[in-house]
C-alpha cells in the first residue's frame, strides 16, 4: 500500500510520490551510516528495483500482472570500491540476475556456480561487450491470482514482445511506451522473438496452500491469495479482464473501511463476469456475514473449495472458520477433520478450537495436544489449551499458559495479530478477582481487534462489578456502533440483559429489527 510514513506523508500530495522519497531516505541513511563507520570509500554498493509500478499505463494498478516496460524496467546503481568509474552511464539493457555474477566477481568469491549467461556489470562499464542474448521475463500472477493467462515476455534494447493469447510487439525506440502494438504486421524479427518466447516457457506449477492467518496478513497488505488455475490453454488475456481487478480491489478497501453492503455490491459483480476469482468468493462470504447474512456467507466460502486445486485444505480451513464465526461448531469441526484427513499439519489446532465451541473440553485438549506435536509450537494451539484450564477452574496454570504465548510470539504486546489472547487474560483476571488486570487486558484486545465482541461485553461486566454500570452501558453501545452488524446486536441484547438493563436491551432490540429485519436471532429472546 502506498502510506508513506512522516514527514513525507505530509509533503507529498500523492502517496506514490511519498513512498519513493521515503525510499530514498533510507538509502541516505545506509550511505551515511557507511561513512560515518569508514567504510563507503571500500564498499561495493548496489541498488535496485525488484520491479517496476503500473500507474495505470496498461490498466494496472501496481504490478504483477502485466509484462510491459513500466513493470520491468528498473533502476540500477553500481559504486565501486574507490569511486572507480564513478558517473559512468552503460545504456546496454541488462537483467536483475546479473547482479550475482557482479558481486561474485567483484569481490573475488570462491567456488560460485558458473553462469556464463549472466554479464558482469562492472566490465560492461569499462567496455566490455554485451553477451549475445535476449531477456526473458514471465508472470504466472494472473494464472494464480485471477484465473487468467500467464504471460511471457521476450526483449533487446529494441524490440519487446509479449507473449499471450493475444500477443503483443512494440517498438521501444519509436514507442517506448509499448502503446501501438505491432504484432499484426509481423515486422522483421517478430517471427524469431516468437520462437524464443515458446523456447524459454516454464511449465506452470500451483503454488502450496497459505495458512489462514498468513493470508489474511497479506491481504490486509493488498497481497490476494489463490484462485483457480484452470486448463492451459483455455484462459482469458489479462489485458481483457483487467477491470475486473479494480472491482476486486474496490471490494477489498470497501470491506476493510467497515463498508460489506459496497464490498458486497462490487464482489456480485466481478463475479457476475468471473466467477472463477476465488479471493472475490472469499471477500464476498466476509461481507454477507457482515450484513447478517451467515447462510449465504457460508455458500460464498464454500465456492473457494469449488475452485481450488484437489488435495488443497487451506479454504476448507477458511470454512471451517467461518462456520465457528457463524455459530456451526458441529460443521466447522467436519470441516477441519476433512481437512486433516488430506494431511493438513493445522487442522488440529482448527479442530482443537470447534471441540472448544462445542463445550468439548477433552477434546478440545488432545486435538491442541495433536497441534503441538512434533515440536510445533501453534500459539492458537496453546491459547486453547489456556481456555481449558481456565474453564476447568485453574486460573493461575492458564495464566501461565498465556505467559507461553507471549515469550513465542517474542514480547509482542499485540501478540502479532492473535486474536483471543488478550481477552482471555482479562477473563480469567475477571475470575480471580483482579479488575483492574482484566480492564487493562479487555482494553488490550479491543484495540488490536475492534470488531470483536466478547472483549467488550467481558469490558461491560467488569464495570459493572466495579459500581461503573454508565461505563458499562457506554461499552455496549460503542460496541454496536464499531461494529454494526447483527451478532453484534444480539450480543449488546444478551449483555444489558445480563447487566438487568431490560427497557436499554428493548430498545437496542427495536434498533436491530428495524435494521436487519431479515435475521431472525434479533426478534426472539437473545
């Protein structure tokens, strides 16, 4: 994402423009840190780009779909030990990958393989000639990610062609760009880049599952994760469905600004025209459950399974959570058993957790015993065993099991996205009577996770056992206004219910049915 930190937030009115100057702050840093220490006279430095932005050149936005010159063309900058050659410019196009035969001959390394392919920059700079060759380039993103065509690409310092259902060739030189695409009219060396191309494919390759909780750290960094592959040859071109990922894109910054009806509507249709985008299923199931509506959430998840590769577990682990997010413990458990029957190493600790919904204890244990098996150190895996000893009345060994957590995830006081640990701290502080240690770890959970609800209801009954019952009711209220979706509701019915707040229950009731008159939880006794 483009947040660029301060001052450059501040003084550059686009974010992109921020984040390159950010950039280039840093490297001042590196290099100041280098002479201050008397080392930049002797060090070979380099810099470069892993690879280019689109800013809406070919339709994309970032990059990892397209091969045009925007995403591959990348700054380069050698010093050399001494300034040797210091403001020499070498215009010869050359590829990331000799930056190893660089270094390696740079500074004198013993025993490195040989790859006559690459070119070593610093003799290019003292004259030396370009190896015959001709750079290649692929993205299989497109494939992976959305369903479409991967793409190949083949370039020299002129020409540039682009390998996919419908291929491309520009002219660099006239057009650099790549805006007037040539391939029709064949000129000259077109036939041979074409050649080229098909000689130097890789075959594709699925990508191994992501655990639920990685992939909701990269999507929450714009990152997506898997879709379908579907059969070669059969795929769409990129450059005709890339509208569609600005929906998909849209309907990700509309959920996570707290928007599922406008995620919802954006999702609908790119699926209307791609159904096969299993991240827009998975963003779809979240913003139906946002909306009140679990049944079709969980047909939404379900399609993910559809659409991924056989043998793959990690969406029907994301069912599985889902149904315990529903309230369905008994069919998250089927779930998380169906996937540790395909061998799924976490699936005991997502069993662990529905055995716990269901009221399970023992099984909740040895399934989280399963999960740490191995020497696997699943901190959700412990969290769970933390919540069996707490239900079963040792409040002083869970505390201690929490303790484990923390040192496993190093210190962090926001436990690196755990969900959980820091409301159950506060339950089971509340249980040993210690309310100021459980309001300070309730206060905890509800700024890491904010739209969890049962840190803010333990939150209300701790005030109120403290004679704070206007703070109390404050906390159900900002609770229903964080998050306003029907668990939440019914949640703030059963709270001031249970805080004997029945007319402040009947009207938060009367607001919910006016809102989400379709749930049926909001009309009966909570």
């Amino acid at each position: 994402p483009y947040e660029p930190p301060e001052p450059f937030r501040s003084r550059y009115a686009q974010p992109y423009d921020g984040e390159v100057a950010a950039s280039d702050a840093v490297v001042g840093e590196l290099i100041a840190k280098l002479k201050a220490l008397g080392l930049y006279e002797k060090s070979l430095v380099v810099f470069l780009s892993d690879h280019g932005e689109g800013l809406g050149e070919h339709g994309e936005n970032e990059h990892g779909v397209f091969l045009y010159r925007e995403s591959l063309q990348v700054p380069l900058l050698v010093k050399l030990p001494g300034n040797a050659l210091g403001g020499t410019t070498v215009s010869s196009p050359v590829q990331i990958s000799d930056v190893f035969a660089t270094v390696v001959e740079a500074v004198g390394a013993k025993g490195a393989p040989a790859h006559p392919e690459l070119a070593n920059l610093v003799a290019l700079a003292y004259g030396a000639p370009l190896p015959e060759r001709r750079i290649y380039a692929e993205t299989f993103y497109p494939r992976i990610r959305f369903g479409w065509s991967e793409l190949a690409a083949v370039l020299d310092g002129r020409w540039h062609y682009v390998d996919a259902p419908k291929p491309e060739f520009f002219d660099l030189e006239k057009d650099p760009g790549g805006t007037r695409n040539l391939a029709a009219e064949k000129p000259g060396p077109f036939r041979s880049f074409v050649v080229e191309a098909k000689k130097r494919r890789t075959p594709f390759r699925a990508p191994s599952a992501v655990d639920p909780e990685h992939a909701k750290k990269l999507a929450s960094l714009g990152y997506l994760s898997m879709t379908t592959s579907g059969p070669a040859g059969a795929l769409p071109d990129p450059k005709d469905e890339i509208g569609s990922l600005t929906r998909l894109k849209e309907g990700l910054a509309f959920l996570q600004a707290g928007r599922p009806a406008e995620a919802a509507a954006a999702l609908n249709e790119l699926l209307g025209r791609n159904p096969r985008v299993i991240d827009a299923w998975e963003l779809l199931a979240q913003s139906l459950v946002l909306l009140g509506r679990p049944e079709e959430a969980l047909a939404a998840m379900k399609k993910t399974v559809e659409l991924s590769p056989p043998g793959k577990t990690n969406y029907i682990l994301a069912v599985a959570n889902l149904c315990l997010q529903i309230g369905r413990p008994d069919e998250a458990l089927a779930q998380a058993q169906a996937a540790r029957d395909l061998g799924d190493p976490n699936a005991d600790e997502a069993i662990a957790r529905a055995e716990l919904a269901r009221g399970n204890l023992p099984g909740a244990e040895a399934a989280a015993t399963r999960a740490l098996a191995g020497g696997r150190m699943s901190k959700r895996a412990i969290l769970v065993l933390a919540r069996v000893q707490g239900l079963r009345g040792d409040f002083a060994g869970a505390l201690a099991r929490t303790d484990e957590v923390r040192a496993l995830a190093g210190g962090d006081e926001e436990m690196g996205g755990l969900p959980g640990f820091h409301y159950l701290r506060g339950d089971l502080f509340a249980r040993m009577n210690r309310p100021a240690d459980a309001e300070k770890e309730f206060l905890a959970e509800i700024r890491v996770f904010p739209q969890g609800l049962e840190a803010r209801v333990g939150l209300a009954v701790t005030y109120a056992s403290m004679d704070r019952k206007d703070d109390a009711l404050r906390v159900v209220r900002e609770m229903v206004r964080d998050n306003p979706r029907p668990d939440a509701y019914a949640t703030g019915i059963r709270a001031l219910e249970v805080l004997k707040e029945p007319a402040a229950a009947a009207r938060l009731r009367a607001e919910a049915v006016a809102r989400f008159p379709a749930d049926r939880r909001l009309r009966g006794a909570a």
